[in-house]
C-alpha cells in the first residue's frame, strides 16, 4: 500500500507540476507581447525553452511509470495526456 501512496502522490505532483508549467508559459507570453526590451524579450524566450524542456521530462517520467506498470494506471494515463500536448506558443513566432 504504500507502493501506491508514493506513486499517487508522485502523480499528482508532477500533474500539478505541469499545470504551474503552462500558466508560467501564458505568463510569459502576456510579457512578451507587452514588452519592447529585447534583453527581456530573449531572456522570456529562453524560459520558454527551460519550460518546454521540462515538460518533456515530465511527459517521459510518466511514459516510463506506465512502461514500469506502477498501480494507478488511469493516473499515469492522465498525466502522459496533460504532458504531451505542446504549451500554448509557437517557438518560432516568438
């Protein structure tokens, strides 16, 4: 049982982690649309980078917890779901 309070709770973080990732990201957006400096401007961008890079890290410890067969598969099903779509930005229009 504690197997799977440790991975629930594992879950739940990295979901919760990956939400906090795209309200950063659309935070980030809003500044960069509302800003003309453009040492700001590149380090928001390289944010981004850091975010997207993270959130792919995410996406393949949660692969890697379906492939291990941890207990809670609709859990780890969910978070491979959140984790896989791309954050609200296009890199190469910003």
């Amino acid at each position: 049982m504690i197997v799977l309070n440790r991975s629930i709770t594992l879950v739940g973080s990295l979901s919760r982690e990956v939400y906090s990732i795209r309200i950063r990201c659309d935070g980030i957006l809003s500044s960069i649309l509302n800003t003309k400096d453009e040492d700001l401007i590149d380090r928001l961008k390289n944010e981004l980078k850091i975010l997207e890079n993270r959130r792919k890290e995410v996406f393949s410890i949660a692969t890697s917890m379906r492939k291990f067969h941890y207990l809670d598969n609709l859990s780890i099903e969910l978070l491979i779901e959140i984790a896989s779509r791309p954050l609200n930005y296009y890199p190469n229009a910003v």
